[in-house]
C-alpha cells in the first residue's frame, strides 16, 4: 500500500524547521526536495528513514516545462542525443519512433554492475538523491516518472543495486532504475529482498514504463557516488571533532603539557582548523573554568614539551578539519547540482549535450577527504602506543596489573596499527587512474565509485582507531586515581563506563572496542564534553560550538 501524503512539511535547508539528528521523529514529516537546497545532514536523515519526501510546487513546474521541451522534439523528428539517437559511441545512430521505447528499455538493461548490494540505508540515499536532482527540471523526465519514485521511496521499496562495476561517467544508476521498472530484485521492510514487480504490487505501486530520453534522464549522473560521498562526510565530521576529545584524555592520562595550545601560537598561523581545535583543546584542559588535579599534579615537572602526537594536535587534527570543510563544500554544490546528458532548457526550448555527469568534482574531492581523514587515525594509533608503552608514559605496560598473566592493551594497539596500515593503502586516490570505455568515446573517467567506498572504509577505520584510543586513555587515568582530570573530561571517562569497565584481567576485548566504536557513531563523546565546551566559550565571550546542521 502506497504510504499517503500528509500536509506536514518541513523544507530542506532552514534551519529553524530542521529536526535534530537523533530526535524521534513523526513518520508524517516531509521534506520539500527542490533540487537546490538539500543539506548533506539531511540526505543522511533520509536515508535512515527519519522523513518521506514530497517535490515543491516549483519543482513539479520545472519538471513539467522540461517535460515539454522533449514532447516537441519528438513531435517535430528533431535529432537530439539521447532523445531520438544512441547513447555513447551509437550517438550518431538515429532511432525510429517506433522503436523509441524499446531503446529506452535497451539503454537501462545493457547495465551490468557486480558485488554485493548498497545497504538499505545507502540506497534509500541514492534513490532521494535521484529525486533530489530530476527535480531541478533539466532531465526531461515526466511528472508520471519522478512521482512515481517519490512513492517508491516513500514505500522504503529500493533496488538491489550492486556497489562495483562503475568508472564514475554514467550507467552505474541503471540497477535503481531496473528496481523501479519490476526488473531485477527489490527489498522492502514487508518482503525483504523479492522479485522488484512483486515488491511493487504488495505496495500498490505499478512498475515505470519509461519514455523517449528517460532511460539516459534517469541512468545518467554522479548520484551513486555522492550519496556516498554524503554519509562519508557526515561520519568524518562526527569523528573529527571526537578526535579532539580523545586526544585531550590521553594527553592529560600521559601527564602532557597544555602550552602548545596557548592561543598567541595559533594567532600566527591563523589556519580556521588549527585555531578551531586549539580552542576545543583548551577549553577540555586545565584552565580556571574548568581545573584538573591531574595537571596540577605534575605543574613543577621539568619537561618542556610533548611528542608531536600531543603538541601538534591543533596543527594535524586543524588541516583535517578544513579538509573535511573544503569537501563538504565541493559535495553540498554537487547534491543540487544537473549531472544529466543531454541538459534540457525549457526557457528557450533547447537542449545541450555537455560533460556535468563526469564524476572529476566529487571523486577528487573523496580522496582529498581519504587522505585528510586518516591523519586523525595515524596521531591516534601514536598516541596508544604512548600510553600502553611504559617506557613513554610511565604507566603500567599496556594499561594492566600483572603483566604476562595479562596483555591488556597489547593486541588491542596491534589492531589500530593494523587498521593504521590498511588505510595508508586505500589513501592512494583512484581519481588519478582512467580507463577509456564505450569504445573511446568515454575517454577519460573519474572512477569516483571506488573513490567513494574506499574514503568510506577510512572513515570507519579512523573511527576503529579512535575507538582503542579512547579506551586507552580512559583505562590510563584509572591508574591516576584518586586524582580528577578536568569536568568536561571526567564526564567523557563517566560515559565510557556506562557501556565498558575498567581492564583489571584480560577478557575479550572486540566488544569493549565495539561499544566505543559504537559511542562514537552516535557521537555521544560529543554530546557528554560539548556543554562544558560552549560553557568555556561562554566565560571567555566567544561564540558556542556551531549547531549541527
């Protein structure tokens, strides 16, 4: 059964209606899609099911205009690229009208990607994402179409769309189409993974019947790679501000120095990033807003400065940071952006074939964010192995009591290393290699779908990491006790122990390293430090942490 419209709206892109990440939400609320404003946030909502999805009433004009401009051409036997032609190298190959449809149906069956399946939230970001930009009203596809997949999105009815066999030019959405058209698999939270036209009919939809340019409207663009792309950005945003957290808890269970972070050093090489997470660090350590009996402990120590793990942390985890600002910034124009070919311009009845489904734009942009992501990880998995090596953090090797009947955190900061190594080759960017396809008519291509699941495993291994630090430092300061660190850094140690206790004899470990991984995830670390910070910021008259979007 079809999911019915509601009047309960809430539109992409203002702030003031925007529902929190993690509140529980009406089933009713919408989102508007109007193909300009989504939000990076607000796709991940999407795709966890948070809101159905409606077009704008301009939306709906656009696409109907659009719509229009294709009728003519047909009508009057004008020759346009994917309207009445081939596609790719049979471009040049008018097509008869009565053999228009089955073209059409040709165009999307040829599509034969491999591998496992996107998961039900990964599709559900790609199908929106789709919607998302048909409703910009340059594809040429009709309202019967585009509506026809709002119902199917809003029904969770989604394709079984295999995660190889894409180079980043165009094709790799043939599988989310097939789905739609009753042709191949689809799952749904009623049936599971099913033939796609039962699927349909125990939802009460009716499969697509495609017209003339839909099957290029709908096969062509960079959405597959992108609603990646989003939910790899959002994860790396979520983890990068909990890097700083995590940091600041081993270097005070590693008895560190807060000097570095004075702000006159960073007002000289002002980088937003570096001067961001200067600040963060500071307002977690020892100051007169919030004081650590920790730090007071070793105030008269004669050690005058730390590793670079911990001194440079403003300066590896500040470039990370902007990394992550530069490609949100490429992705968030890439989301509302025609990557269609041919372009439809219904204000003067026209179309253009041009290059805008070429994957360059995001799959640059993903390894950029690979590479500058995994810098967290490489200082974390540093700073483990200071603190489980008694020689660097005078503390008990490996973070237990009696060593050799028990290894605590040995085999714990071998996954990290491994984890580490893995990533350092998956940082090489795929978007420097091409290979020419379609028998070198598509000459040059981005391979941005393999850009796009290898920043994804970094940004999951980067969280892994971080997860072993985080239960190192927090098994650190145990041995510091009855001593008190900082209160923003005393309720992150309190959060911790509410999913894993202290290491007083080996156990299995997996678990404890999932709850923590888990933890950052939901980006509780966050939520239990971000009061006090904003209450630093408070007393010294600055501006509280930016809200999520």
């Amino acid at each position: 059964m079809a999911v019915q419209e509601h009047n309960d709206f809430v539109n992409v892109g203002k702030k003031e209606t925007t529902i929190g990440k993690r509140q529980s939400l009406d089933p009713k609320k919408y989102l508007s899609l109007d193909g300009n404003s989504l939000t990076i946030a607000d796709l991940v909502r999407l795709g966890k099911g948070l809101f159905n999805i409606k077009l704008t009433t301009e939306a709906e004009e656009k696409i109907n205009e659009a719509r229009e401009v294709i009728e003519t051409i047909i009508k009057e036997n004008r020759v346009v690229y994917g309207v009445n032609t081939g596609f790719g190298k049979f471009a040049h190959m008018l097509i008869p009208k009565d053999k228009l449809i089955v073209c059409v149906c040709v165009c999307v069956c040829v599509y034969v990607g491999v591998g496992t399946p996107l998961s039900v939230e990964r599709t559900r970001m790609l199908l929106a994402l789709r919607i998302n930009v048909l409703a910009k009203g340059y594809s040429g596809v009709s309202m019967e179409t585009v509506q026809a997949m709002v119902k199917a999105f809003n029904a969770s009815c989604l394709s079984w769309v295999p995660e190889k066999g894409t180079v980043g030019a165009s094709g790799d959405l043939a599988h989310l189409t097939l789905g739609l058209m009753g042709e191949g698999r689809m799952w749904s939270p009623q049936r599971g993974w099913d033939h796609a036209k039962t699927v349909l009919e125990c939802h009460g939809l009716t499969p697509l019947v495609l017209k003339p340019k839909e099957g290029i409207g709908l096969i062509n663009g960079t959405q597959m790679m992108s609603s990646l792309a989003a939910e790899a950005v959002e994860r790396a945003v979520g983890v990068a501000r909990q890097a700083d957290i995590i940091a600041a808890l081993s270097l005070e269970a590693l008895r560190g120095t807060t000097k570095a972070f004075h702000s006159d050093v960073h007002a000289v090489r002002p980088h937003p990033g570096q001067i961001e997470v200067a600040l963060r660090l500071r307002s977690l350590l020892h100051s007169d807003v919030f004081p650590s009996q920790i730090s007071d402990s070793h105030r008269t120590c004669d050690r005058v400065q730390d590793a670079y793990t911990l001194r440079c942390i403003p300066q590896v985890h500040g470039v990370a940071n902007d990394t992550i600002a530069f490609v949100k910034s490429i992705l968030t124009t890439e989301l509302n952006s025609a990557t269609d070919n041919p372009l439809v311009f219904a204000e003067r009845g026209e179309t253009i074939s041009g290059g805008n489904f070429h994957g360059e734009y995001p799959a640059k942009a993903l390894d950029y964010l690979a590479i500058g992501v995994h810098e967290l990880a490489s200082m974390s998995e540093r700073r483990t192995e200071r603190l489980v090596n008694p020689s660097l953090s005078e503390l008990p090797a490996f973070l237990v009591q009696d060593g050799g009947l028990n290894s605590g955190f040995m085999i714990a900061h071998c996954t990290a290393a491994a984890l580490v190594s893995e990533s350092k080759a998956l940082c090489h960017p795929s978007s420097v290699d091409s290979l020419s396809t379609s028998a070198a008519t598509e000459d040059h291509v981005s391979m941005g779908g393999w850009a796009a699941r290898k920043a994804l495993r970094v940004v999951e291994h980067v969280e892994q990491v971080l997860a072993i630090e985080l239960l190192a430092a927090c098994q650190a300061l145990e041995f510091l006790r009855p001593l008190k660190s900082t209160t923003p850094l005393e309720k992150v140690h309190e959060l911790v122990r509410t999913v894993v206790r202290p290491w007083d004899h080996d156990r299995q470990m997996s678990p404890d390293i999932e709850a923590a991984h888990t933890l950052l995830r939901e980006e509780k670390v966050w939520e239990a430090a971000r009061p006090y910070m904003d209450q630093y910021r408070d007393r010294l008259g600055l501006k509280p942490l930016p809200l999520d979007e």
